[in-house]
C-alpha cells in the first residue's frame, strides 16, 4: 500500500456526495495517485505528524471537474462562425475549413491549447470527439489530464480515415495501445443521427456491448435533426437508435435539446446519460434542453462545454452557472436544480457518465486524487455564506488556484508547473499565428 | 483648451460606433478628462513627437462598460437567498436582514466592495438604486467611479427615510450638493409599481419633467407583479405608469421580463429603455425577456448585473455574454443580436438610456475618457479572427487589463491603482467578517 506523501487542508471541502456535501475544516490525505483518507484536521495531523500539511486557508477543495462534451482540437476555430446557426456555422464555416486543414498536428496543437485552457479552469477530465484521436491523447497526457478520447465514426471520410470501418479499427487499435495508460482512456463516438448510418450505428452497438465502451453521442440536437429523421427513417432518432439497439446506461446523449414525452421515456426507461451543452445550444440557436423534465425523470447530467468554436469558452464554471440559471428561468421554479446539484453535474455526473463513478467525481477515500482549490479568499467572493453555492453563483475559473490529477500537483497560484511541458506548451503557442494565417487564407478564398 | 497628455496605442479599437465599429492600428490621444483625437498611429504620432505612447500590443481597446442597473450596497447580502424565487427571496431573506441592518456604513461598505468589483471588470459607470445613495455616492468617488445614484422611492419607511416626500427631499438635497461633480449624478428611482403609488409616481413625473433626470424603476419583472396590477389597478403596470404620465425617453424599463403585444407598443411609442439582466430573471426564475422582440421594436437596450443578492456576479461581461446567447437560443435567431450590437448595449445603450451618449459609451473625439484595455494576447484568446466577437463570447473580466475613468488612469495589470484609496479599501475588506456574523445572526434567529 502507497503511504501518505500529502496532506491538503482547505477550509471547506465540497465532496459531491450526497451524505456529506460540505465538510468544514477537514483535511484530505493523499498517498500516490488516490485519496487516502478524509478526516477532521487534527485527526488527519495526528495520524501524520511528520507530513506538514498544504494551507489552503480560505480555499473550496472539489473534485477535479468532468467537461462531459467537447472537441478540443477546434480551440484554433474559435471565432470563425459566431452568430450563424448550426446549419449554416457547419456547411459555410466549419466543414469547409476542416477539410482543408485537420491533420495530426492541427489537432495536436489545438488541442494542447484546450488542455491548458481546461485545466487551469479546473477541468481534470474530458471527454472527447475528433479525428485523430491519438493527437489529442497525446496533447491530454503531455499536461497530465485525464481524458476519454473518442474514437470517431462518421459515414464520410476525412484526411483520418475512409469510413465507419476504418475509423473503429485506427481507433481500436489506439485504445489497445492505451490499455494500461492511468489517464487516458477511450469512449466510442459515433458523431449523430444524421452523419451515421444504420450499419455503423450498429456496429458501434456491438463494440460498445463487448468491450463495456461508453457511447457519446450528438443527438436531439436541433428540430431539423428530429424531422429529417422523421422523413428519412420514420422515427425520431433517438427511437432509432433504440431499435439499432444502441441504448444503454453506457450512452451518452449529447445536447438532448428537442425532447418530446416519448424521448425522454427512452432515455429513462434505457438510464441514458445527458451531457448537457446550454452555451452552445443557445449560440446555434438550437434551443433549451427540458432539464426540469430531465431532473424529474431522474436523468444523470453532466456538463460539457462542447468546441470552443460554438461556446466560445472552455470554462465548466461559467457553463454550468449558465445551466443552474437557465433551469430555473427556463422552467420558472427558482428552486430547481440548487448549487449543490449543479456541483454534482460537473463532476459526479459526469463521472457518472463515463462510466468512471468509482474511480472519480467526488471526494471520498479511495478514489483518484483530482482535486480543485477555489480561492474563497478573492474580496469579491466574500462574505462566504454557503461556500458552494458562493462557487456555483459568484466563482469563475479566475478563482482556480490550484490543481491535482491523480495526486499530482499540475497548477499552482493560476499557473501549470510542469517545465518540460511548458516548453512544448510555449512552441505551440509560438504556431499560432501560422494556424491563424493559413485559416484566414482558407476562409477569404 | 486641455493639451494630450496621454496617448494609447492599442491593437484594435471597438469604438461602440455604427460608422466604424472596428479600428485597426489606430491611436486615442487624451487630453484632461476627454478623448482628444482617434486616428492612425502614426499621424497622432507625428503631431504629438513629444509623448511616449502607451503600448497596447494585443489588446482591444473597448468604451468603459455602463452597468444600467445595479443595488451596489447589496454585495454583503450575496448568496443569502439563493435558490429562492422573487417573492420568497425578497419576504424570507432580502427584506427582513435589510429591515435590521441598512445604515449609511452598510451601504458604504456593501457598495465600496461592489465598486472595487465593477471597476476591476471593466465597468466605468453604474446606475444604482438603494437608501442612502449618499454612501454609495462617496464609495463610488473613493475609486474614481462614474455614477448614476438613484433617488430611490418607496411606499414604505427605512431606517432612511419616512416615505416617498422624506426619500425625495433627501435625495434632491444631495443631488443639489452634487450639481457641479463630474463623476456623480442622479437619477429618480421609484422602486416599482407594487411598492409605489399613484401619487408617488404622479410626483416623480413631475419632477424627472422639470429636472430632465432618467427614471428608473423595476417593471413587468415577474407574471406575479402583472396580475397583481391588473387586480388591483385595472391595469396592467406599463398602462398604469403611461396614465401617471411617467413614459417617456427618460424612462429606464428594468427587467421588462413579461411583456406582451401591447406593452412592447407602449415602450415603443414612448421610447422608453430597457436594462436587460439576464442572469437575475433566470436565478428568481422570472423568465426571460423577450430581447427579439425589443430588437425588432428599435427599443434601446442597456445591460444590467443587478445587485449581487440576486445574480451573484457583477460581472457585466458574463452577463452580456449570456444575454447575447439567451436572445439566440430563445428566439431560434442565431444571427440575432451580433457581437458588434452586444457591445453596444454594455456601452451606448447604456450610456444613451441614462441620457449621457454625449458625454460616454463610445470612443468618440470630444468624449470622456472611459476606457477600458482587454489583453487579448490570453493564449485561450488566440487566434483572434473579430476582436469583438472573441471579446464578447471568450472573453472575460478576467481579460480586463486597464481602466481609465474621465481620463484617470484607474487599474492596471488588474490591480487597482490609486494607494490613498487601497488604504480605506483594506479597512472596509477588514470589516467583512463584522458584517457576516451580524448577517448570520440575523439569519438565524
């Protein structure tokens, strides 16, 4: 057994559990890359007297938090379709550029620069959809993060891969590759209804039912989606995937925006996750997911930021305040979904989610040590009268202070600390401006 | 005439402007409190060799934003009441700790804290509404703050005053003491219909006719406010203020959240403004304003945090950013309501609402010099392909760099600047926890 090496002493602790939500003045013990012990501090100390404890005085320790959707290697996108809808962002901005662009490093530095941003905003783990998915593995590992990478299948083919076939095999074969990787793991990824037939849904259904694969996919996500399925299928998608025999407790719906009565049936009665993206389903002007219905049924939520091309920020703080918010507009009750629900969303939901309810998304003895502090500290985060909902309300990700995955220590005071990485991190940082040229060059010709 | 003292080179100028929204490479020269000229960098060079410019590589020069509605005070209630809707959190939390605790050193204190949090996002001016709007007058000038004090109105008696004739002849008085303040000015503010009668609002007409003072009172917040008017009015409340004579341009319509065919014609007969708040309609699950609607309308829209009780940010930023999001997501319009316009209403909507678009809201020769510098060299800002758009969807305050008021340079590097005023800033921060264990015992018993 890995002995205690660490010892953090917040002020409170946000556990997101429901039999203890706020411990006051605890400790939290770290051996290795798990949590060894949660305890009141004088009885932490007493058990180690020759460990000198981390202060964090004034400090909300979380769980590190779980971005539950997004597509990192877009961060070079950012910006170049606002204020277009789906449709139009999709076949006038995006398609187009990324046909001429993706490749191994545009996805490698795109999705470092999301890593960073991710991680000083207190994001631990994310889960991810894109063409080569080993880039943004790559990108997730240099800094330390966890991830769950998605191995794509699309009926068209890219620069990545000819079809559904080749997509799964180059992503299996990843995967085999990662079978004993701490940090990095795999989820299958169909990209929606209408980007996948009914052969590769199918096959994605099989894979995911052999290999205990989570699924994660964008469906429900426009009211155009729902009835070209209607005209082209006789169903809407999610009934299609039903009778592909993709629902599970292993799939993740994501933006579930266009539900009616029989959807959310589904998705109850087959315990399919939702990754909840409000950014960006209000900046498509897709609509507002029905999270009071989905709260009623007794749904897991999770929150993702989706791409920074139609958020535009990977920020899980700001994302998830956008959702508390707009639960309780959207459904007129003030008293849904309070802060400590929201809490869990971000972090065990998503676990949840994943698949991962065991190993992270809360603070309990014996799961990985991902950790957050929240700097209560910040004149304009006091007085602190219930210091999670203080977070959920009044924090942003400029109250990140410090970050663990898996026990180690990869922000400090607002800053990564690893130098070797940050050496990498600086030459992608320095390409840029070459990305932003030959994007500028694609989109003016 | 006042010579340039101070020219700022920035990368991009937003000038909150229809003729040229965007500068590239352009200068502002100051002189005094004023904007002297706005040109290409080096003709402002060439005419003033003698002036060290002040290097702004990378950022984004933007108008200082106007907050159009705030309680500033209320920063030491925040996070008392939420998950509460408007009526529980005004008679279960808000109203009873006021009851027991304003005082002109609540109010100083409470308002000094959100001036320091508004001032360090960006904000130059804000227009506030609460009892003693003297101390929240001086926190403002401490920091070199722009402000609109309202002289609040109010049927029933504080600590402060007896009753409306009591609350008006105050703050008249205190308006009087401030004729010639370049910084502070006034504006009526009768509090809303529910808590104000006829002949309260009769005298406020009069006295915003014969003084040319903006109006600003909450309205058609909640369908609770509207059905309660209709009860015991006959009317609903917009048809009630327009029989008080009270419509006019100098109105500022706060919230304006439930509206319907015939209000929204009122409004725009009348040319009456909004102050949009977003974030706190959701949290008091007021519901949403119908902003397509107000566009379509050509109301003037400005952007309002509210206090901090009901939001829990005064973070005008994050609160345009959803703003601009929710009027996409709730009209299924994503090309509504564009970066360029968003910023529009968190400066000349703004401005214009208050009456002062000659004087601020827009980089403009002959305006005040209310600034605001954004360092878009943040690596999770890069590329950038609009400033503005990036601004608005991926910005944050944590991008605020610098901040200049009537000329006065404020913040820097995201600190503020002035040391006589840290000093009684420090003393305020030091009496914090005095206010929170009066809070919780009042709370408690």
């Amino acid at each position: 057994m890995t002995t205690v090496s660490r010892i953090l002493e917040p002020e409170w602790i946000a556990t997101a559990t429901r039999e203890a939500p706020l411990l006051d003045r605890h400790s939290v013990a770290i051996a290795g890359d798990r949590i060894a012990a949660i305890g009141p501090r004088a009885q932490i100390r007493a058990r180690h007297p020759d460990i000198e404890p981390v202060a964090l005085a004034g400090h909300l320790l979380i769980p590190g938090l779980v971005n539950l959707h997004t597509h990192a290697a877009m961060s070079l996108l950012r910006g170049i379709g606002d204020d277009l809808s789906l449709h139009r962002w999709l076949q006038e901005r995006i398609w187009p550029t990324e046909g001429k662009l993706v490749s191994p490093s545009f996805v490698y530095d795109g999705s470092l620069l999301a890593c960073r941003e991710m991680l000083l905003g207190g994001i631990t783990c994310f889960n991810d959809m894109y063409f080569y998915p080993e880039e943004t593995a790559r990108a997730a590992a240099l800094l330390g993060m966890r991830a769950r990478v998605g191995i794509i299948v699309i009926d068209f083919p890219s620069a990545y891969g000819t079809g559904p076939e080749d997509y799964l095999r180059k992503g299996l074969a990843l995967r085999d590759r990662h079978l004993d990787d701490p940090l990095i793991g795999f989820c299958l990824a169909p990209h929606a209804p209408y980007t996948v037939g009914d052969d590769a849904f199918r096959r994605v259904a099989t894979i995911a039912s052999e290999l205990a694969m989570p699924v994660h996919v964008h469906v429900h996500e426009t009211a155009e989606e729902v009835s070209q399925s209607l005209a082209q299928h006789g169903r809407r998608p999610l009934q299609r995937l039903c009778d592909l025999g993709l629902l599970g407790p292993e799939v993740i719906a994501v933006h579930a925006v266009c539900l009616d009565e029989h959807d959310l049936a589904l998705m109850q009665a087959h315990n399919v996750s939702v990754a909840h993206c409000p950014h960006s389903n209000l900046k498509l002007a897709s609509g507002i997911a029905p999270i009071a219905r989905m709260l009623d049924a007794g749904l897991n939520i999770g929150i993702g930021t989706d791409g920074s091309a139609s958020n535009n920020r990977l920020d899980l703080i700001d994302e998830a305040r956008t959702a508390a918010l707009l639960a309780k507009g959207a459904s007129g009750r003030a008293d849904l979904w309070p802060a400590a629900e929201v809490l869990e969303a971000m972090t065990i939901g998503g676990a949840r989610a994943l698949g991962m309810e065991k190993q992270i998304g809360s603070i309990e003895a014996g799961k990985q040590a991902d950790l957050v502090a929240i700097d209560m500290n910040a004149t304009e985060l006091r007085p602190v009268f219930d210091p999670i909902s203080q977070f959920v309300f009044a924090g942003g990700r400029e109250h990140v202070a410090d970050v663990w995955v898996a026990g180690k220590h990869v922000v400090h005071k607002r800053q990564l600390l690893d130098s070797a990485s940050s050496g990498k991190l600086a030459e992608v940082v320095s390409r840029i401006g070459v990305w932003q040229n030959r994007i500028d060059e694609i989109l003016s010709s």
